[in-house]
C-alpha cells in the first residue's frame, strides 16, 4: 500500500508544480486568441513538421551522444586506475563552465563549414555530456561493492549490476539533456540551424501576432511530456540496491597497459574539445587587444550582478526542489508523479517564452514586480528546476528507507522523520542540485535578456550584445570572466565524487 504523502511536503511540492507550469497556462491563453483556424492552420504546416523533425532528431543523437560520453568518463574516472583521474574528473566537469554560444561561436569562427545539424550536435555534446556525467560518478561512488560480489557469486556478471545500478542516474541525465537542446537557443542560433526555439524566437520578434509561436511552444511541450514519460518509464523499476550496513570502500579496476591508452587518450580529447578549443580561442581574442578600452566599473558591475542573480535563483530552486525531490524518491502515487513530471515542464521551454509568461503575470497581476530581479530569479527557478529535483531525488533515494523508518518506530512522525533522518541525508545532492543551477544561470541568456531590471546587465548579456555586434576582441574579458566564474563550482562538482 503507498504511503499517503506528508501534506508539509506536498503543499510546497504543488506549488512548485504550479510555478511551473504556469509557461504553460501563458501559451494556451495566446494561442487562443487566434481562434481554432489560425490554431489549426500553424500546427498543420509542413514548416512545423520539418521543424519537430529537426529539434527531436538533434536531441536524440546529442542525448545518445552524451551518455555514451558521460558514462565513460564516469567509469573510467570512479572505478578505474586511469593515470591522473582526479585531474580527469576535475575536466570532465567543466564543460559545464562553457556558455553553448560561446562554445558554438569558437567552432564556427574557425570552421566555417561546421555550421547546420552536425556543427549543433558536436558544440551541445561537449557543452551538455556533464549532466550524465556528474550523476553517474555519484552513483558509481557510491556503490556498494558487496552487490556486485553478491552477483557474481550467483553466477551473474558485475556488468549487469553496474548497468542496473546506472540506470536512473543514466536516465535522469539524459533527460536533462533532451531537454537544455530542446529549449536550446544561442548555439543553434549560432549554428545557422533552425528549430523550435529559433522559430518561436523569430515569431515574437517579428510580429504583435504571438499565435504561431505560443502553437510551436505548446507543440514544444507535448515533445517534452512524452520524453519525461518516456524517461520514468525507461527507468521501470531500477532502484539503486542499498543495505542497511554502511558500504565498504569501492574497489578499482586495474587496467592493462593498452586500455590505459586508450582510456587516456579518450579523456584527453574529451577535454581537448570541450575545455581546451574554448579557452585557446579565448585567449586569442584577449590577446587581439581590442577590449583595452573597456572599463573596469563596468566589468565589475557586470560580474557582481551575475553573482547576485545566479546566487538567489540557485538558493530559491533549491528550496522549491527538496520537497518534490523527496516525494519523486519516496512515493509511488499519482501525486507524486504528478509533481516530478511537472517540475520538468518548464526547462525544456525556450527562456524567451518563460520570460513573456511572467512578464504575463507581472503586468497584469504583480506590477510592483515588473523589471525587477525577483522577477528574474523566478525565471531562473522554473527554468532549471529539474537540475535540482534530479539531484535530491538521486541523493535521496541512495539513503536508506529503513533509516526513517527506525525515526518513525521511536516516535517521529512523518515531517519528524524527514527533517532528522531524510533531509541531512539528502544535503549532497540538494548541494550539488543548487550549485548545478548557480553554474546554470550565470550563463542564461534569453531570459536575462528580457526580464533583467533597466540598467542591469550580467557577463552573459554582455557577451551577447558584444559578440552580436562582431566585437569579438570587446566580448573576450566577459568571456573570460564568465567561463572563470562559472569553473569554480564546475571544478566543485568534479571533484566532488572523484
């Protein structure tokens, strides 16, 4: 029988719920204000076919691309004997650190010719494959050893154990991923290949009519919807297997001298292309000597906004994922469903669009609230909230149920046990959750464009306005300070499992 969700938790969790898929309730008002026809006439185009056709494809191969990229690293780093894999490990992360337009604009600059599908899918692998990674070092970190001798005892493989072990980490990283390159704007921008965000974008620029666009972002949703189902049900039933004894020290796989060279020479070029182009390529626009002129108040300016912004945007959507983390880990309901799949809505949404759904709400219902940074922080929370679920509900389903159990059997009741035994055991995740979206939304951009307060500008809109003015030279210090900025909790998380 489900245990009934503790109403401490679900009201919160329902409210984030809520939050998010208030986008939603913004696109199903403009879309009908152009009535059925104008509906019909937009979804049945042979230019939004070939426009689903596109996204879906791109999100597929990257997010194929990115576990099999991300998975590797993991095992190679966590569970081998690979020459300087804390090094490794530290690098592996950092790609997280590099804006997908920045990373795209350092691609294109130097070859031309890699713009369209295959230029999109190499710049958001290399840019995207830590989402895989990062969960999975967790999980291989913290597996018990004693399952996988359990198994071959029985005359199973270790490789089974593992894979079965992986699975929701693997899952839930994927997801991530098919979601940031559906809602994917600056790089494909970059890249020259249109998609759903790119359309969505061109139509609210280009006309007062928002009807197209809020039906390719309805159409953007739906994708979205069954890519979660799709997601839970990939995952079926794997949990990680977890005993009450504390697990033992992880063992390491001792390789030969060839697979060492192999598994070396795979991390290296990992970091080559993933860190490396992008620092080379920044390093010679700081060295052009362009960006001289530039004045040091308004660079500081700049970073100090960043920092305020992407601080209070990380602390909000980390309070706000706790309670949905623990119901998704915990609970089998409809309710928690609900509220899991929910929370995912909003971050496959193109940042414009949940930008203009609170601009929505602000003007006609909270206008003490228009272009001001709450505003922007709310953003920031519907947008990168399923970063800070995934975390919390990995970290919480490794903790032992027993644990509160034993908390309930002495007398706690259901918040008791959360609060003593649930939550202490789930601050890992809630703090790599937080610094992940900290990471995140230092280096947004649309939504930052739209909704930042008059006069405030971060090192992404910078960046932005320098880069699209061909002010290559001009935009490499906010480059350079952003990529800076965002290494130190990339290096955080890196180093974190290794």
């Amino acid at each position: 029988m489900a245990r009934r969700i503790p109403a401490a938790l679900l009201v919160p969790a329902a409210l984030t719920a809520g939050l998010s898929l208030a986008p939603v309730a913004y696109l199903v008002v403009r879309a009908a204000e152009g009535g059925l026809p104008a509906f019909a006439a937009t979804l049945l185009r042979s230019r939004t076919a070939e426009l689903a056709v596109r996204s879906v494809g791109l999100a597929a191969l990257v997010t194929v691309s990115c576990v099999v990229v991300g998975l590797s690293l993991a095992w190679l780093v966590v569970r081998t004997d690979l020459p300087g894999r804390k090094v490794f490990g530290v690098l592996a992360a950092l790609p997280l650190a590099v804006p997908s337009y920045v990373a795209a604009y350092t691609w294109i600059a130097l070859y031309p010719g890699i713009s369209g599908f295959w230029g999109s899918a190499l710049v958001l692998t290399l840019c995207c494959y830590p989402y895989v990674y990062l969960p999975a070092t967790a999980t291989l970190a913290r597996m018990d050893p004693a399952m996988e001798e359990v198994a071959l005892s029985l005359g199973r493989g270790r490789t089974a154990v593992v894979v079965r072990q992986l699975r929701p980490a693997a899952a839930a990283g994927g997801l991530l991923v098919a979601m940031y390159v559906l809602a994917e704007f600056g790089a494909v921008s970059i890249m020259r290949f249109d998609v759903f965000t790119t359309q969505i974008y061109t139509a609210y620029r280009a006309s007062f009519d928002r009807t197209p666009a809020a039906v390719l972002g309805l159409l953007l949703v739906l994708i979205t919807l069954l890519i979660v189902l799709g997601e839970a049900r990939s995952r079926g039933k794997a949990a990680y297997a977890l005993r009450g004894a504390p697990a033992r020290r992880r063992t390491v796989v001792r390789m030969t001298p060839a697979a060492k060279a192999l598994g070396t020479g795979w991390a290296l070029a990992v970091a080559a292309l993933a860190v490396g182009f992008p620092l080379v390529s920044i390093g010679y626009w700081l060295a052009d000597g362009s960006s001289r002129g530039l004045d040091p108040a308004d660079l500081g300016a700049s970073v100090a906004a960043t920092l305020g912004v992407s601080a209070a945007g990380a602390l909000l959507t980390g309070a706000l994922a706790v309670p949905v983390g623990i119901i998704a880990a915990r609970h089998r309901s409809w309710a928690a469903r609900f509220v899991e799949q929910s929370s995912y809505v909003g971050h496959a949404l193109p940042g414009i669009v949940i930008a203009l759904s609170l601009v929505f709400f602000a003007v006609r219902y909270a206008y003490p609230l228009y272009q001001q940074w709450p505003l922007l922080v709310l953003a920031y929370a519907v947008l990168f909230m399923p970063a800070a679920v995934g975390a919390v509900r990995a970290s919480v389903v490794q903790s032992p149920p027993v644990l509160e159990e034993v908390a309930r059997s002495l007398g706690r009741g259901p918040l008791g046990a959360v609060r003593s035994v649930t939550l202490p055991l789930a601050l890992p995740g809630v703090a790599a959750g937080t610094a992940l979206v900290f990471l995140t939304a230092m280096k947004e951009l649309p939504a930052t464009l739209l909704l930042r307060p008059t006069g405030m500008d971060t090192l992404a809109t910078q960046l932005w306005t320098q880069t699209g003015s061909g002010s290559y030279g001009a935009a490499a210090p906010y480059a350079a300070l952003l990529m800076l900025l965002a290494a130190i909790p990339g290096f955080l998380l890196g180093r974190r499992e290794t």
